[in-house]
C-alpha cells in the first residue's frame, strides 16, 4: 500500500486541477511549464523504482517497516518548490521532509483505522473531475503539458488518479472528520469551503498530534545516506 510514495505526491499535486479555480489560477501563473516539469520529475523519481526494495536504493528513514528513499525526499521537495513557496519553505530540510511523507502514512493509516474509506462513488467523482478539467482549454493545456513531462498518455494519467483515489479521499476525510469535530465543540458550523476562524489551525494541531504519537516509530538513517 505505501509504496506507491511517490505517485501519491504526483495525484495530491495535481488533484487541485479538478476545480475551475485551480485551473484558472495556473494558467494565469504560467502553469503550463511547472506541469511539465513535474511530469518529468515523476518520470525520473519512477524510472529506477526508488521505493521499492531495490539493492541501490538509498534508504534515508524507515517507518513501521516502510522505507523512505533518498530519491523520494528529493522529489517530494521539487514538488514542494513547485507548489508554493510557503509549503518549500515548511518542508525545507531533508529532515522536514521525511516527516512530510511519515504524516501523509500516519493520516492514512489513522482514516483506515476509523472506519473512513473512499466509496466508490467517491473515487468515480475524482476521476470524473479530472476529466472535467480536461475537458476545458486551460485544463487540456495544462495536464498535456504534465502528460508530455512524465511520458504518459492523458488515459493513463486518469488511471493513476484512479489507483490514489481511495488513498487521497480517506485523508481527506479524516482532515474533515477533524474540522467537524472542532467546530461542534466550539459551537461553529463546519464549512471545508470556508472555514471557521480556527479550523484550519485545530486540523494541523490535530494531524500535528497524530504525528507526534507515532514518531517513535520512525527510525532515520540520514547520516547513513545522501539526501540530494
């Protein structure tokens, strides 16, 4: 399940296509060469299978028996740069972004546990959005332009939004499941669109927790492997 690291970052990156603000926003900010270049980072990240139990694979950190590559911390910060300025600098150091990646494992692992799996009315709603936004110029411009970087034809890319669908709509929902929870108990009315003052705050305390409880659980070796 977690070891598909690298292409849980590529459909997280890009999941933000599937609204026309998303769309409208990237293209007015010159998206189209951004896409590409994370097309090619996926590319490059998956040519050598960087997460899997491959001898040359330079192991960086380990988690409840899920190795963390050197080439995976790499291109999870390439993503981070492309993103936003404020994710990069969030996630600046190797160390910041290990912890990235074990928190996106923890979400995952804690919306199984309680029960908040995808349906597949869910997962088909992704996809159809994904399609939606290529239905339109800008989206079409801009997922070409992905496509083109990482070597895949548009159908395959559905098909990878497809295979992270559950993954992406359990964290989600747990993220959800913790706004919910804040605003009941300070009398507030949940909106994911527009957040009561404090929500969003109370959501990263909340996965900020859930790290700190299993953090005993990752084991690093960054002094053991180069990090680039």
């Amino acid at each position: 399940m977690h070891k598909k690291i690298i292409v849980v970052c590529v459909v997280l990156a890009l999941c933000v296509l599937g609204t026309l603000a998303g769309i409208a926003y990237a293209a007015a900010n010159d998206g189209s060469g951004d896409m590409r270049l994370a097309g090619q980072y996926f590319k490059s990240a998956n040519a050598e299978k960087p997460f899997s139990s491959s001898k040359n694979a330079q192991i960086v950190a380990e988690y409840n028996g899920h190795k963390i590559t050197a080439e995976t911390v790499a291109y999870q910060k390439n993503m981070n740069i492309l993103r936003d300025t404020a994710t990069a600098a969030k996630y600046s150091s190797d160390m910041d972004v290990i912890q990235q990646i074990v928190k996106s494992m923890i979400l995952l692992e804690e919306a199984e546990k309680l029960g908040l799996a995808a349906t597949e009315a869910e997962i088909n709603e992704m996809v159809e959005n994904a399609k939606l936004a290529y239905s339109l110029p800008e989206g079409k411009e801009l997922l070409d332009a992905y496509c083109a970087g990482a070597g895949i034809t548009i159908d395959e890319y559905f098909d990878l939004i497809r295979a992270q669908a559950p993954d992406v709509i359990a964290r989600q929902k747990l993220k959800n499941e913790a706004g919910r929870q804040y605003c009941e108990s300070h009398g507030l009315t949940y909106s994911n669109v527009n957040p009561p003052e404090g929500m969003l705050e109370a959501q990263e305390a909340y996965m900020e927790n859930l790290f700190h409880q299993h953090e005993a659980e990752i084991q690093y070796y960054i002094g053991e492997a180069s990090v680039s």
